[in-house]
C-alpha cells in the first residue's frame, strides 16, 4: 500500500513568548518543528505501512529549511521525502496550498491513503486536509481517532465528535486527518536517524507539477487578510454568592432581566 | 562548553535527551517510590538503539565507545539516576564479552544486548568480598564439559531482570588472585536463582539482587578468556566502565542544578527572587563551575579509552572520584537551595541527593579509587 502524509514546519510555541508592545509572537530564536498534530499523522502512517506493507511518502511544501521537517519525519519512519519548494509557492493560502499538494500527489499516480494532521498548529485552519481531498476528487474523514481495518480498498475509521465519534467505512483512496488521541508518536531511533541523514530528498518545483499557474503561490490564494487582532478579553461576569436554592433564583431572575428586550 | 563532538555523538546526545525529558522524567518520582523496574522505559531506550551504541556494527551496534555510552548514559541521569543506571549496568555487564570474549560468544550475546532484547549484569560483589574483591568465595568447579558454580553474589544491579550475566568465581584456591576465572552465566539455567529485591536510600528504580548459584552447571564455553583471568577481566572491565559512573553523576548533579536555577528564580523571598540574591548566585556559580570539570574529565577519560590507551586506570579512577564526589556535593547544593521545599519528597531535589551517594560507593568506593590513583602514581614515578 502507498501511504502519503502530508506535514507542515511551523515555529515551536511551547515555550512561545509574546512582544507586549506588538500582541504577535516573537518569531526570532524560535526553533522550527514539525506541526504537533502532522507527528500523530506521520505515526499513523508508519503504523499503518508495518501493518499493510508498502511504504510512506513524506510531502511538504514550505522554504528550503523545511529539509530538516522532511528528515525528521524519514527517521521516524516514512520511506520517502518530497519537498515542494519554489519563489511561486510563497504566498499560498489553504486553497493554493491544498491545490499544490494535490498535484504533487497525483504525481506520485500510486497511492492508496494519505494522512495529515487535523490542523496546524500556526494558522488552525484545518482547511488543508479537506482541500487536497476536494482538488484531488476523493472522499475525506476528518478527526479520526481510530483505524479499525484498512486494506487496498477500504477502511473503516473513527471520527472523533463533540459528543462522541462516528463509524465510517470509506473506500480508498481516501484523505485522513488524525487527531491526537490516535497514538503515541514514537521516538525516532538513532540508526533512523542516520539514514534519514544521509537521504536524498526530491525536490519538486512548480515546473515539475502538471500546475496551472493561476492556482498556486499568493496570486492563486482567493484569501484576503484584512486585519490580525487580539480579540479584547471577555469582562468578568457576575457571581452570586449564597444558598444554592437562593442563588438559583438570583441566577433566573438576573438572565430573565437579561432577556427583557430593551428599549 | 563545546566538546566538540562528532554528528553521531550529537544524535545519540539529543535522542537520550529526549527519551529523558518526554519519557523519564515524567515517570521518575512513580518508579523512586514504587521501586518497580522501568521496563516501560527500557523498552523505548531498546527501539531508539541506544543500547547498541558502544557495541560494533558487526554485532548489531552503531560502533561508537565509551564516549557515545557517557554521552547517553548522562542525558538519562539528568532525569532519573536509577532509570539511567539499569542502562548503564548493562554495559557494565557486556564488557568482559566485548574486551575478552571469543568471536562465538560475542556473536551469542552482543546483537541481543545491542537490541536491547536482553538486559546484562555484571557479579562480582559477594557479602565477604566488597573492596576485597580478592576474598570471593563464589567456586566454579571443572566437570567434563561443564563448569559447576556454588555461591551468592551480593547487591547486584539489574539481578533478577537481565538475561545475561557475568560473573567471576574462584576456579582455583590455592592461586590467590590469580584463580579467579570470569563466567557467562544465562538466566534460566538450572541451580541460579535470585535472592530478594534490596529496599534501597537511592536509584531505586534499578533493581538489585542476590545472584544465588546452587550447583549451578553452565557450558565450559561460557568461560571467558582463560582460567585465572577473572580479575583481570574485572579490572579491565571497571576501567571502562567507570567514566560510566562519572557520567551517571555528572547527569545527576546537572539534573539537580537544573532543577535549582529554575526554583531560584521562582522563588521570592524580601520581594527578589532568591536568584538574586549574591550567596545563592555564588552556590550557583560553583555548583555549575564543578559539574562542568567533572564533565571535562569524564569525556577526557572515556576518549582516552577509546583511543585504545593502554594505561587508563589512573584517569578512570580519577573520573569516578571526582565526578561522584562532586555530585554529592552538588545534589546538596540543589537542597540547600530549595530550603525545607527541597527536604520534601513533593520537590524534586531530594531524591537526586540520595541517588547521588552510590556513585561514591559502587564500582569500587571512593576510597579504593584512590587507593588505585595512589599505586598508580608510585608505579609512574619508578618508571622516570
């Protein structure tokens, strides 16, 4: 089976610190890493190719420096690593970006799966996912949290929702975003670490992909980014303090003035 | 300090940092207070390779030495020194087969303790023959094709949980020293049980035991080296294996300054942080200033093994000594710092003091190291 998981760099924010003059993170002296949630996709991925056979194919598009992200990622385990990485890239929105990915897959022609995460953890969109499942014309399930079966034309998942998860059953091929609750990401192992080392990585540019280019890079993102801000906090609310059977009544007395409309 | 290490040095380095910060240190306080032994642990240290870095590729390791073992063993003492200690035991236990063995019983034990499939200890100690390694009563008696061992060897770390086992015993009374012989001995085989586990002060996650040997019958191709080499192979193997325990207590005192710089700037006492206040400032300062010499030598000494030195006993003691007496003094510190905070068992900082004091102890007390430091230096100044 031909796996194909789909990663994104994006700066470490565990230790992230914020400019009080500006509101926006300081980028400086932050490290880049793997997207936390594309680390349960790259598992999963794994996991699935030692249960099925077959390999993995890593793909991600950014600058050059997301070679390490790629490297990272054939040490845990994938078999391959392609980078897409052109001056006509930069500027993609989610659509731009789904659309390039979509292409470099169908590229590849053979693949049976592809995972990605369920969202980045830098631009929270989960747009990506779905939007290489839309460009590339085949079904999608979104928050997966379980594989129960997969085989060479089908799988059975669960999607994780608010109130519990769904059973689908989908033929393959198929798009996968995981969520955390899927695995424990595994440790790399040091002699994947050599290989993945030593590892040639293809490099794709838009010329290699079959693109148009009206789709790719900042002309062929329909975002527009009006304005970023930090939403002011929420002011305190109101707390009764009493006997429960007093402080109910306060509470639907104080929501039923709430409710009166005004004039 | 940048110790120049080579790329794979480096990779071995973060990866053992890694498995102690995600893995070990959220699990260190369970196994100090439980004393269950961190399968969990080893089994991630096992698929990350780590267990092979000081075996040669051949044997299913990655070819590194002692360097690479320092390296790997300090990264998981910064967060557990037991944890990190039922790692380390298992080398201790594979080198008399690395330094000594034939090519059939390296090919017979190495890929396993490589893999990390099987844990290896090393059983010297016996309760009558501690600092006097020379007074072991444990005897293996030759029988046709088979040695037959008789004894109980004391305090032995990873006993119970490993699956191979090297041990010295007296093939020949009337020979001293000379008539020890160094054995592999394979958990399982008829006559060697284990004794019960020791409730211990410190690195209470490794697990120490009675080897106890009844009759016990083993191949005469477990033998290692020749007859009477036993002591020798012990020596040897402490040589090699003691910039291992310096390692252990350089991650211990390291692990425990961590712990003290992050506390010292938390904590405010006359509205400061105590981190700025000039006497824990200078605590700060020689703590660090000592842990980076202790450091200095180890990795000085375990290149110098690696470099196939012939006379390395002087420097291996001298790092053992001055890494274990400078973590004891250091893990103290770190209590010192954290006031009545730190004599808590809620904080931290306690049980590196107690996992401290046994690299003081083991693999030849301090004073032995400088007994050894002591004969050494005679024995170079007759030579000028």
């Amino acid at each position: 089976m031909n796996i194909v998981v789909c990663i994104k760099q994006v700066p470490d924010t565990t230790n992230v610190r914020i400019d009080p003059n500006t509101n926006t993170l300081i980028r400086e002296g932050v490290e880049s890493v793997i997207n936390p949630f594309d680390m349960y996709a790259i598992e999963e991925a794994v996991r699935t190719k030692e249960k099925t056979g077959g390999k993995v194919i890593v793909i991600s598009m950014g600058p050059p420096q997301v070679e390490t992200a790629l490297r990272e990622a054939l040490s845990l385990g994938c078999d391959e690593a392609i980078l897409l990485s052109d001056r006509a890239f930069a500027g993609s929105d989610t659509w731009a970006t789904s659309y390039t990915l979509a292409m470099a897959i169908k590229k590849i022609k053979d693949f049976n799966v592809i995972f990605c995460g369920k969202q980045a953890s830098d631009g929270d969109t989960a747009q990506v996912g779905p939007g290489i499942s839309a460009h590339l014309d085949i079904p999608q399930v979104t928050y997966v949290k379980k594989i129960e079966k997969i085989d060479e034309k089908s799988a059975i998942v669960y999607r994780m929702t608010e109130e519990g998860y769904d059973v689908i059953e989908t033929p393959l091929p198929v798009v996968l975003t995981v969520v955390k609750e899927i695995n424990t990401p595994r440790i790399p192992s040091l002699k994947g670490k050599m290989t993945a080392k030593k590892a040639q990585i293809l490099a794709w540019k838009a010329q290699d992909l079959n693109v148009n280019d009206k789709f790719i890079g900042l002309n062929g993102s329909p975002t527009q980014v009006v304005k970023i801000f930090t939403p002011s906090p929420r002011s305190g609310g109101e707390i009764f303090q009493g006997e429960t059977d007093e402080v109910v009544v306060k509470l639907i007395d104080r929501i039923k003035d709430e409710l009166k409309p005004k004039f | 300090m940048d110790y120049l290490l080579t790329e794979q040095q480096i990779m071995i380095r973060d990866l053992a940092r890694q498995i102690a910060q995600e893995k070990i240190a959220p699990v260190a306080a369970h196994h100090d207070e439980t004393g269950e032994f961190p399968w969990g642990i080893m089994k991630i240290i096992a698929e990350s390779d780590l267990f092979g870095v000081f075996i040669e590729e051949k044997y299913g390791g990655t070819g590194g030495g002692v360097m690479d073992l320092v390296l790997a063993t300090e990264e998981f003492s910064k967060a557990c020194g037991g944890i990190a200690v039922c790692y380390a035991a298992t080398a201790l236990g594979a080198f008399p087969i690395i330094l000594y063995g034939s090519e059939e019983q390296k090919k017979k034990y190495l890929p396993d303790i490589a893999k990390g499939k099987k844990l290896a200890a090393f059983g010297l100690t016996e309760a009558g023959a501690g600092s006097d390694a020379g007074a072991i009563a444990t005897t293996a008696k030759k029988s046709g094709d088979h040695y037959i061992l008789n004894g109980t060897k004391q305090w032995i770390t990873n006993g119970g949980e490993a699956e191979v086992y090297t041990v010295v015993a007296i093939t020949d009374k009337t020979k001293g020293s000379r008539g020890a012989s160094a054995f592999i001995v394979e958990k399982g085989t008829p006559g060697f049980e284990f004794g019960k586990k020791e409730n211990k002060m410190g690195i209470r996650a490794s697990a120490t035991r009675e080897l106890v040997f009844n009759d016990c019958k083993i191949p005469k191709e477990n033998l290692i080296a020749k007859e009477g080499y036993g002591f020798i192979v012990a020596m040897k193997t402490f040589d090699q294996s003691r910039p291992g325990i310096g390692a252990q207590a350089v991650g211990i005192a390291q692990g425990a300054l961590d712990h003290a710089i992050k506390y010292a700037k938390e904590r405010v006492q006359f509205e400061k942080p105590i981190s700025s206040f000039q006497g824990v400032q200078f605590m700060l300062a020689d703590m660090s200033t000592q842990v980076e010499a202790a450091r200095a030598l180890v990795y000085a000494t375990a290149r110098m093994v690696d470099a196939g030195i012939k006379d390395i006993s002087r420097a291996s003691a001298q790092a053992k000594l001055f890494a274990s007496d400078m973590c004891m003094k250091v893990t103290t510190d770190a209590v010192q710092i954290f006031g009545g905070y730190g004599y808590m068992k809620e904080y931290p900082v306690e049980k590196y003091m107690r996992d401290a004091k046994i690299t003081q102890i083991y693999e030849g007390t301090n004073q032995i190291q400088r007994g050894v430091i002591a004969s050494n230096l005679i024995k170079e100044s007759l030579k000028k």
